[in-house]
C-alpha cells in the first residue's frame, strides 16, 4: 500500500486513546476483526464465487487455536498457522471437485452451505472437547495480578487487541489492493463472465479459481482465530454455522462488495445496526432481529446491489461526469 | 501446422463431426464454408479442447492434443476468435488485450504486441479505456481479434467474424482478415459468407451436417456447381 494511506492508518491508531469508554473501543475491534473476515469473504465474492461456507472456516480458526491452546498448551503464535492450514485444506477439500466438475453458482452456494453445517455439527458433536454449543473459553493466564501475555495473546487492556485488529485490517486491505492489480483480478474477472473464453486465453480455470478460494479461507480463518481470542470465548453459534455465514453475506453486500472499503462500510453498518436494535427495541420481541436483518438483506439485494458504498461510488463518478 | 485426421466429436450422445480430416500448412490460409448447424463452431471447440474428440486425432506441429487441457492449447501457437467474439465485457478493452497475452510466454511481449494491435485497429487504441462489453459489434469483432493476436500465434482461428455485422463492416474486417495474412500469418476461417471468404483464402472446405463434402482450391470450390447453387446463389 502507498504512503498516502499512512496518515489514515495513524488516525485510526490514536483512536482507542480518544473515545470515551472501553465500550466503544471495544466496538471498534468488532468492527475491525469483522471488516477483515469480511474483506476475505469479498476476495472470492466479487468474482460470483458466492460462498456460504465462510463460518466454517471462521470456526476452524477460532476452534483450532483455542482447543490446541486448552489441550496442548500452544501458543496461538503456532496455533494460528495452523489453523489457518487446516481452513485452507478444508476449502481445497471443497474447492477441488466444485471447481474441477464447474459446480458454480446456486450449485456452489449450496454445497458450501452444506459445509458450514458439517463443521458446526462436528464441533456440537464432540461436546466433551469442544464444549458443544455451550461454547468453550480459552484458559486464562491473566490472574495473579498478570495482566497480558504475548506468548498465550492474552490482554486484559482491550487496546492493545485494538491494534492487532487494527493490523489484521490493514493486511486484509492490503491483500485486496494486491490482488486487485494483479494478472489474477482480470483471470478471475474472465472467469467470472466466461470461463471456455478465459481457457482458451490460457487461464487455468480451476487453479485460479481455488487460489482466490485458499486466500479468502486463509483470512477468514486468521479473522475467526483473532476474533475467538479476542472474545476469550467460542461458541459454534457465534465463531461458525449458518448464522455467521448469513451474517457475512449480508454485510457484505450491504457495504457493497466491489470495492475496497466496501466490506469495512458493511461491518460499520451492521454493528450500528445491532447496537440499534439493541439499544431500541432491547431484547424483549425474541428474534426481532433477525427479521429486521432478512428484510434488509431482500431491499439490498433488489435496490442497492452494489452496496452503499458501490453506490456512492457511483453517484461520485456520475456527479463528476 | 494443423492436422485433423478423422475426427470424431459431439455433445453427449449427440453426434455434431463425422471423421473429419483437414490440414492446415504453415503460411496458408483455409476456410471451412458450411450451413448453419453443419459443425463448422464444433470443429473449432474440438480443436481448442473446449470439448472432447470421441474418435480420430488433432496435431498441432506434430504434437498430438490429446492429453492437452484447453488453457495450454495458446501455448501450443493456436488462437481463436470464438464465435459471437466472446470478449470479457467487464473488463475494457485494454485489459480484454491484456488477457490475450495472459501466459507466462505472452507476458513480457504484452508492450510491444499491444503497440501492433493498435497499430493494427487505431480505434482499439481511441477506445482503450471503454468496457468492452458497451462497443459495438464491429469494434468487438476487432477487439475479439486484436485479443487472439496478443499471444502471438502461429494459427489464427477465426470464428464467422462477419456474422451479424452490417455490410461495410463486414467488408472491413474481410480488408482486416486479408492484413493479417499479410503480416504472415497463418489463419483458419470459418464462414457462411462464401463468396467473401473464399476471396481471401487459398483453400477450402465444405462441411454439411458433420461431414466434409468437399476441398479443394478457393478458385475450385468458387467455381464448382455444388457452391454455386448452394452457397453462391446466382
Ligand atoms: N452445446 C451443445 N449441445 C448440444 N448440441 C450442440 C451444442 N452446440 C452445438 N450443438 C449442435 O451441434 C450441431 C453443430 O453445431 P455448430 O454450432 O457446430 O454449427 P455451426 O456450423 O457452427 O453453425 P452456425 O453457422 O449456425 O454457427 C448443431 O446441430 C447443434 O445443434
Ligand atoms: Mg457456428
């Protein structure tokens, strides 16, 4: 990334020193652990690789780490590696046959739907280790007047998670710009309106295809293993399943899912969206919520398929044509 | 360059090519002339791999296609202008250039081709940064080309790039199609524009319903009864 972002970023790191509660700190490393997953969503959705099964890899990373670190005792430092390895052979895994026999589309949407469900079934299932839907808490080594720990990633100061989140971000934005000018934007743009006519100029359809897959799964699950260590808690409803995997689709295309920040508008967007609903209507009409996200998700799609951003954008260059 | 020796192809149980053999020679340029639905499009998605030979062989250079997927058949020098142009509409027509020279071998030439594409198609140039998809027919003809050309290849495959053009363009990308054989390629051109295309080429050959019916020179197949009738129309 260029210089010109610099004072940006810098902005953005005095934050945590300025807004008046850890409340809104901490609101601000949800909306940039979840900005990061989401931009790692868009990799793959801005292409029409409409994927369903990103909570899994989600799950995967947060499960990976916690569960090495309780059982094994092993430092996130190496956990995360290879949790992110193993959300990587699980999109390879899935990839593969998808890309390889053209499953595309609803098809594709479908089949990694179906693998959210699996790995959320899987870690209900093996309750005795991973808790099951109660969830499962990282052991903490913050007691005893400690109060953070590099090696377990453990801070009792939600700053400084601030600025890990802050850096995962940035890494993400930065992936996106890469890949944006790289060869393999205009392989996959190819791809995406005409795969015979892309093979023939000699793009390896599947290869790119599960490429763009590997590096959208790499990030999620590194968002998934930040996020479940930022909570010091996971929970299968919360890290992974149908509901995260909804949640990112949603945000996603609410933000607008063709340009950079568009995944970031998103997370904005819906966390002030929770903590409206929050705020107005409390918790007393159960599952209001969800109704409220559906029904927004069907007006975005139908009216604003680009995203309030995208359609920002677009207003933009038209004012200025 | 190019051999079919009794080809075989189709979409499932559905049969489009029976025992198809033709020769294309370094230098030459050939034409398949046929009616609609004769398997004029087949014998070319079958050349580039784009769908399976059931029966018979494709040599490239002596080398068998067979066990070659469809995105290494440019690296083999073979180049096609699909049928309909097929351009990446998303994208503008510099970069729809740049997917043209997409392998690793085209890559470090892309300056230097886009420079003779250009000079080639001027109007490429005045319309480099429009999307490609919002041009009209004729400039997505030129684009579909100047797109195969990008990677150098030893064979041109054109696909009816008349088809659907008013007339004048039609005569301007015959003038183009005669320009690039002057630069020294070597080209294969499918068309239902007999009298036009067999103009350009040296040979020809007659394909209805899956079967070669007749080759020969241009001035052959012009001259025959068969063309003149069917084709021709006097
Ligand atoms: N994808 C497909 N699936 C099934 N049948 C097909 C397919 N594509 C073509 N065919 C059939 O194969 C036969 C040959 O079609 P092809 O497109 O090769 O003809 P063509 O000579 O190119 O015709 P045109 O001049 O109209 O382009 C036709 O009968 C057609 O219906
Ligand atoms: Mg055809």
């Amino acid at each position: 990334m260029d210089r010109r972002w610099l004072p940006a970023l810098a902005a953005l790191a005095v934050l945590p020193w300025v807004v008046p509660s850890s409340y809104v700190v901490h609101l601000l490393v949800q909306v940039l652990l979840w900005s990061f997953i989401y931009t790692g969503w868009s990799l793959m959705g801005r292409f029409g690789l409409v994927s369903f099964g990103h909570g899994a890899f989600m799950g995967i990373g947060a499960y990976a780490v916690v569960l090495l670190w309780n059982f094994h005792g092993l430092s996130p430092w190496l956990s995360i590696p290879i949790g992110v390895a193993l959300a990587v052979a699980v999109a390879v895994l899935i990839g593969y046959p998808c890309f390889r026999f053209g499953i595309a589309g609803h098809y594709f949407a479908l089949v990694t739907l179906a693998l959210t469900e699996v790995v959320r079934s899987v870690i209900v299932a093996l309750r005795d280790t991973t808790g099951g839907s109660l969830g499962i808490t990282p052991n903490s080594v913050l007691k005893d007047g400690v109060t953070w720990s590099v090696q377990a990633l453990q801070f009792a100061d939600k700053r400084v998670f601030f600025y890990i989140a802050l850096a995962a971000w940035a890494f993400g934005i930065w992936v996106w710009h890469r890949i944006d000018k790289s060869m393999m934007r205009y392989a996959m743009e190819a791809i995406g309106s005409d795969e015979q006519a892309a093979a023939s100029v000699g793009v390896n359809v599947t290869r790119t295809k599960l490429a763009i897959t590997m590096i959208s799964a790499a990030l999620t699950a590194l968002g998934g293993a930040l996020f479940g260590q930022y909570q010091q808690y996971v929970n299968p409803e919360t890290v992974a399943g149908i509901g995260v995997s909804l949640q990112i689709v949603f945000a996603v295309i609410a933000g607008g899912m063709f340009v950079r920040f568009g995944p970031t508008v998103g997370a904005v967007f819906t966390l002030l969206l929770t903590e409206g609903l929050r705020v107005g209507i409390g918790n007393k009409v159960n599952a209001l919520d969800s109704t409220i996200y559906g029904l927004m998700l069907v007006l975005f799609i139908i009216y604003m398929p680009t995203g309030i951003l995208g359609k920002l954008a677009e207003k933009l260059r038209r004012a200025r044509a | 360059m190019l051999e079919l020796s009794r080809v075989s192809a189709g979409y499932g149980s559905f049969q489009a090519l029976f025992d198809v053999s033709l020769e294309v020679r370094a230098g030459e340029a050939v034409a398949v002339i046929g009616p609609n639905g004769a398997g004029k499009t087949t014998l070319l998605r079958a050349i580039s791999k784009l769908i399976e030979v059931s029966a018979g062989e494709i040599r490239m250079e002596g080398r068998s296609l067979g066990d070659v997927p469809a995105h290494r058949i440019i690296d083999l020098g073979l180049s096609q202008v699909p049928e309909h142009r097929r351009l990446f509409p998303r994208l503008t027509v510099e970069e729809n250039l740049r997917m043209g020279a997409y392998t690793a071998a085209a890559r470090p030439k892309f300056a230097q081709r886009l420079e003779m594409v250009y000079a080639l198609f001027p109007r490429m140039k005045e319309r480099r940064h429009q999307m490609a998809g919002t041009m009209s027919g004729g400039e997505q003809q030129m684009c579909a080309i100047g797109r195969a050309l990008m990677s150098g290849p030893k064979l041109l495959l054109l696909d009816e790039p008349s088809a659907g053009l008013a007339p004048v363009i039609v005569q301007s990308i015959f003038d183009l199609v005669r320009k690039i054989r002057e630069e020294g390629y070597t080209v294969m051109i499918v068309e239902q524009n007999v009298r036009q295309v067999l103009k350009v080429v040296d040979r020809a050959y007659l394909l209805e319903v899956g079967r070669i019916k007749l080759a020969g020179s241009a001035a052959e197949l012009l001259a025959s009864a068969e063309i003149q009738k069917a084709y021709v129309g006097l």
